[in-house]
C-alpha cells in the first residue's frame, strides 16, 4: 500500500515549485527500490529500481541487504512489527509532519496544522509537538 502510495504522487512531483518535493522526487527516481508483497504486479514507472519480495523471505532478503548497507523502511505496521521481531531494526525514526494523511483509523481527519512549539526535556525520552489548524 505504501508503494502504491508513493507510485501515484512521487513521480509527479519533478517540477513541484517546492524544491524539497522535487529533492525527494530525484531521490525516488534513482534509488533501489525493494518491495514486501505477495500481491503487487504494478511497479510502474519505476520497474528498472524496484525489487517485489514475497513476505515469506521479507526477513532474510533485508538481512542481505543490511550486509551492503543501510536499508530505509516506509510504512506498513505490519512489515516493521515483523522486522522488529526479526532483530532487524537498528533505528526507528518518527517524522511528524504538518498535515495528517495515511490511511487505517486516522487520528485527526485529513488537514493541515500550524507549528506552535517544541518541548523537550532531557530526563524524560518524550517531544511535545505543539500544533495549531493551519
């Protein structure tokens, strides 16, 4: 789902007047992308980077790849729940955005927020994001 996510907004984004959307845009473009699916036949416009591998061999298939490198992992609870099980997880990055988008049982119905401000505190492993609708 995540893929198919990123297959229907990624590649439009070349000539976004944002240039942080037409950053990512180029990164997407090039690098090697490998799929955890049973299902997905669809990996269009990107065939030439993208790798489907079935869920089955997920584990050991990400094994491999950490021995050449970092792997990035987007999306899927269930995916990272299973890599987390598997020992594979070295670091796990939250990214709270602005808006709120994804699918499943949304926490806030789509819509754009305003950053108020950030508290942290160095005892306690916890971020109050302060945010405002935008």
């Amino acid at each position: 789902m995540t893929f198919q996510q990123f297959q229907g907004y990624w590649p439009h984004q070349g000539d976004n007047p944002h240039a942080v959307e037409r950053e990512i845009h180029g990164h997407f473009e090039r690098m090697a992308k490998v799929v955890v699916s049973d299902t997905l036949t669809d990996t269009a416009p990107w065939e030439s980077t993208t790798e489907v591998v079935g869920r089955a061999e997920a584990a050991d298939h990400l094994r491999a790849l950490k021995q050449r490198g970092s792997v990035v992992v987007f999306g899927s609870a269930t995916l990272r729940g299973a890599l987390f099980d598997a020992g594979l997880v070295d670091e796990f990055h939250v990214v709270v955005g602005a808006a709120a988008v994804g699918g499943g049982t949304p926490a806030f119905r789509p819509m754009a927020f305003r950053l108020l401000g950030v508290r942290t505190w160095d005892e306690f492993p916890s971020v109050v994001l302060r945010y405002a609708p935008a």
